[in-house]
C-alpha cells in the first residue's frame, strides 16, 4: 500500500533530480523531473536508452500541459474525450517552454500525456513540475507492468512506488498532432476508430518511422518469438490466446476467454515469464486484429522482428 508519507517521499526525492519508478493505467514509468537536465540525463543512463528517443511529459491535465506546449483545437478536443487516459499527444513545444531539451531530444515537439493512475495523479498533485518518464525498462526490454519486474530491471537503485498490476498493460496510443493530418505513431489502448470518431479522418500511420518507439525490434524478450504459430514445437515456450495449442509444457495463456482486454494486460508479465523459462523460444498463437487486438499484435511484431540494436 502506498501512504501518503511514500508520496512525499517520493516528491521530495524528484525535487532533488531522483529518478522514481511510477504505477500508471498502462505501465510502470520511470520519472524524473521534466524540466531538469540532470533528471531526463539520469533517465537515458538508467535505461540505456539512445539519446535520439524522446521522452513523454506527464501531466495532471491540460492546463497543466498548456504550460509547455501548443494545445491546439484538436488537442484540446482528444484531451476532453481521452484525459485522463492512455492516450499520449505529441504536440509544439513552447517557444517560452522550460522544458529540458534533452528530454525532446532535439525535436521542435513534446509528447504529452494525463495518466488516470490514481498513485501518478497524487504524485503529480504533490510537485510543481511535469514527470518525464518513459516506461520503466532498459532500453529495448519488454515494458514493465508490476513493481516487481522494475526491480528487475533496476534492481533496489530506484524508489518503487508500488500500485500493482497495470490494469492496460500496453503503453499508451502516441499520436502527432503536430501535422494537418493526425497521425498514430503507436497503436495502444485508445484505437484508431475512436479516435477518428472524435477527430474525422487520421493520416496513414507507419509510412515513416517519426518515433523510435516505431522502429521493429524495440519490444524484444531474449528469446526468439514466432507469432500467429499453430503448432508448438518441444523447444518451445507457448502464449496463447483461446484454448492453448498442445506440444509444451510451459504455457501461460493471455486470455482463455479470448477477451483482449485481459490480454493486454497480461502480455507484458507473460512475455517476461515465458522468457525467463526453460524453453529456448517463444510461440505465439494468433490474435485477432481488431480492438486492442491491433495494439498487442504491433507489440508482438516487435519482439518477434530482429534485434536491430
Ligand atoms: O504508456 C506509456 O506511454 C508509458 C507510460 C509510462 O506513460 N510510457 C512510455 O514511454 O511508453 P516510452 O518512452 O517508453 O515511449 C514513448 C514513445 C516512444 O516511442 C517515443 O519515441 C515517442 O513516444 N515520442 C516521445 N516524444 C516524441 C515526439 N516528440 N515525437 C514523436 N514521438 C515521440
Ligand atoms: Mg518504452
């Protein structure tokens, strides 16, 4: 349980460049103060991330985000449907923006984001600055979705405010809103048909790689993956979805009932399960591309592409 005294603690700690790992709807960020430096620096060291990945800004809403980048109309409008939410926007940053520029990695625009975790909300409440923060895994790892694999990934360093299960389980929906045309950057748990509902028509997503989160092998476990398999071989790990295909012993299932919603958020602690078994690789039976389908099968692309990295 996590007491108000943590929170504090928790604040304090960021007001001194610390890094905290933090529980959202989606999944567990690493935060650091957005406007310092020296916190998004200590950011990019602690994941191991390439310099040119830009960060999201979180916020506790969209007075708060206007301080630092263009809410334009439509923002404004995705903001009113999706906020707080798993929705991110990349938005123009602020001529007169503090922002850190290394947490835009040289770009003229920020990701913004409102997460609904009541445990990020207190925090954001309790300091009077943005979070930077990515999710919580060195760089090219699977996201983080318990406490537990935080500190797995970063062993006892860094604070953990610890607020369970990630109830999405897959991160947040980027679209850019910085062009006419808005355009998804990463399918997530707001889907392209509620989004265009609210906005009309969306530019063709995928046709340029804007964000690094795009590149194909970023989501990748250790072990190789083989998607959309119907059938498993002996050296073989199984994550199924349904009713499980036979030929392994290990087996997680993302969702028995075949509901995605449950497979999203069990995706990322069964990829971490299945890659930390004896199996030497990882089958994965087919998932329907529809819903929050389209988002798990683009983070399974991912892991199951080559490593470019
Ligand atoms: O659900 C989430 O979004 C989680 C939680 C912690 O909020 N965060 C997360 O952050 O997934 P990260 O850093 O792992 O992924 C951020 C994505 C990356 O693909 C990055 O390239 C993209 O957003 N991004 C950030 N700033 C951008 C910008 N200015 N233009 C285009 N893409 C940007
Ligand atoms: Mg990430």
């Amino acid at each position: 349980m996590v007491q108000k005294r943590d929170i504090e603690k928790a604040a304090e700690l960021l007001s001194q460049d610390q890094l905290v790992a933090i529980p959202t709807e989606t999944v567990y960020g690493l935060g650091g103060n957005a406007l310092s430096d020296t916190a998004v620096a200590a950011i990019y060291a602690a994941k191991g991330r390439p310099q040119f990945n830009p960060l999201i800004v979180h916020v506790l809403d969209v007075d708060a985000a206007a301080r630092y980048v263009e809410v334009t109309p439509q923002a404004e409008l995705l903001a009113k449907h999706f906020w707080p939410g798993p929705l991110t926007m990349v938005l123009p940053r602020r001529k007169d923006s503090t922002l850190s520029l290394l947490l835009s990695a040289g770009l003229d625009s920020v990701a913004v984001r409102s997460p609904a975790h009541p445990i990020a909300r207190e925090l954001l409440a309790a300091i009077d600055f943005p979070l930077a923060a990515p999710s919580a895994n060195r760089s090219g790892h699977v996201s983080p979705t318990e406490a537990q694999h935080v500190r797995d990934e970063f062993g006892d360093k860094i604070t953990i405010l610890d607020g369970g299960s990630c109830a999405v389980g897959i991160e947040s929906t980027v679209i850019d809103l910085t062009a006419e045309m808005p355009t998804i950057l990463r399918p997530g748990a707001v889907t392209e048909a509620q989004l265009s509902a609210v906005l009309g028509s969306l530019g063709k997503s995928g046709t340029q790689i804007k964000a690094p989160g795009m590149l194909e092998s970023h989501y990748a476990p250790n072990k190789p993956i083989r998607i959309n398999a119907d059938n498993v071989k002996s050296n073989e790990a199984l994550l199924a979805f349904g009713e499980p295909l036979e030929g392994t012993q290990i087996t997680q299932n993302l969702s028995a009932t075949e509901n995605l919603q449950e497979a999203a958020a069990n995706l990322f602690r069964m990829m971490r399960m299945l890659d930390a078994s004896a199996a030497e690789a990882i089958a994965v039976m087919p998932i329907p591309d529809e819903g929050l389908g389209i988002a798990i099968n683009d983070r399974l692309k991912r892991a199951a592409a080559p490593k470019s990295v």
